[in-house]
C-alpha cells in the first residue's frame, strides 16, 4: 500500500511540476531566411520543441527593425564566440535596433525569467544598449499570475548596460528589473527591441531566453481528481 501510494504521490508531482526553459541561438547566418545577408528573418525558433519560440527582425513585430541582416566573419579570431555566424548592426539609425519576440506555445503559462546575449564592436561611439517592450502585439503581464496581471506599458524599459570595445556578456533578470513576475498565458507574445547607442558596427550573439512552463491551478485541481480517483480505485482492489 506504501508503494502504490508512493507511485500516486511522484506522478502528481511529475505531470504538476513547472518545467524549465531555455532557447540558446547562436547561428543566426545559419537560420536566416531572408533573401539578403543584410536583412533577419527567423521565425518559430524552437530548437527543444517545447512550445515557447524566439523570432527575430520581420516576423518580430512586423517593423523592419532587423538590425543590418547577419554576418559569417571570425574577424581573423579563434576561440568560442568566433563562430561565424551572427546577428550585426550597422551604421544608421535603423540598422542600430533589433525587434524579437518571445511566444508561448506551450499550453501552459510561461513565467519569463531571464534574457542573455552577448554584444562585439570595435566602434568608439557604441557604447551603450537598451531593450524595451514593445505593446502592440503583446501581451506580457507583471503579477501574480497570467490571469491575474497587468499588462507593460509600451516601451518600458526592460534592461540597459554599458558597451566596452570588445566582447561583452548580459544577461537581464527580469524579476529585478521589472520588480515583479513577468508571464505569457499560452497563445501570447512578448516583442522586444534591442537598440545601440548612436552608430558604428556591431555584433549580436550567443542569444539565449530562459522561463518556466507552469501549469494553472485548475490543471493542478483536474489531475489531482484523476489521480485521486485511481488511487481510490486501486486502494478498494487491495
């Protein structure tokens, strides 16, 4: 009886258990489809199949921020980051801002933690990032849960950093940042733009999104039933 109740007790657990999340991209010049290497176009990114997808430049929010396409050079450089394949900037005003988007998928809500990336450049005068929200398209909420949220106003600022020549590493905790819990009920979005200071090329890499899968409360609520319901079962066998 010990064991069967043992049994009842881990699947509960397995099936309610929030799972998580993380999209790394690294090889934007490989999942580029955009007809010119000057233009970004990836679309549904989802690598581990899991539901919650990352969209770059167009298929972002639609407004042709796709910073200045992608680029292959290892800049005569060896070692990890060189690898050849990146998302760049340029040297106007467009080309220095990057939209992409965060959807879920999952059939679940998506608690949305933590956004990481790497920048390179060499020019003087970039020398600072920021990335803000953008509303329309998008629905992600600060609370307690997706239900019961408020939604980010347009263009509140979701993270800001200094540029040093060179590479550089960031990652934004939204949970600070925000001071709250970030969340996308399933079927939303979250569009972002990334812009750099000023003018002057620039590379984007290593580009990773982090979260949990959470199931809601009345998914907890039903398999609990069921799994009462067979314990109940299986106890009146014995």
């Amino acid at each position: 009886m010990k064991k069967t109740f043992y049994l009842f007790a881990f699947a509960l657990f397995s099936i309610s258990s929030a799972q998580d999340i993380k999209i790394t991209l690294d090889d934007f010049a490989g999942l580029n489809t955009a007809s010119a290497t000057s233009d970004l176009s990836i679309n549904n990114y989802d690598p581990e199949s899991t539901g919650v997808t990352l969209a770059f430049g167009g298929p972002a929010s639609g407004l042709g921020r796709d910073g200045w396409g992608t680029g292959t050079s290892t800049f005569g450089q060896s070692g990890a980051w060189f690898d050849g394949s990146f998302a760049k900037f340029g040297n106007s005003g467009n080309q220095m801002q990057l939209d992409y988007k965060v959807t879920n998928n999952s059939g679940n809500d998506f608690k949305l933690t933590n956004i990481a990336f790497d920048i390179r450049t060499t020019a003087a005068a970039v020398t600072s990032w920021q990335n803000a929200y953008l509303a329309t398209g998008s629905n992600l909420v600060k609370g307690a849960s997706a239900d019961t949220g408020s939604s980010y106003a347009n263009l509140k600022g979701m993270g800001t950093d200094s540029i040093n020549s060179g590479i550089n590493n960031y990652s934004i905790s939204l949970g600070t940042v925000n001071d709250g819990t970030s969340w996308l009920a399933d079927g939303d979005s979250a569009i972002f733009r990334l812009t750099l200071s000023n003018t002057g090329a620039a590379q984007l890499d290593n580009f990773a999104v982090s979260g949990e899968v959470v199931p809601e409360p009345s998914t907890y609520a039903l398999l609990l039933g069921i799994l009462t319901l067979a314990f109940v079962r299986i106890y009146k066998k014995k």
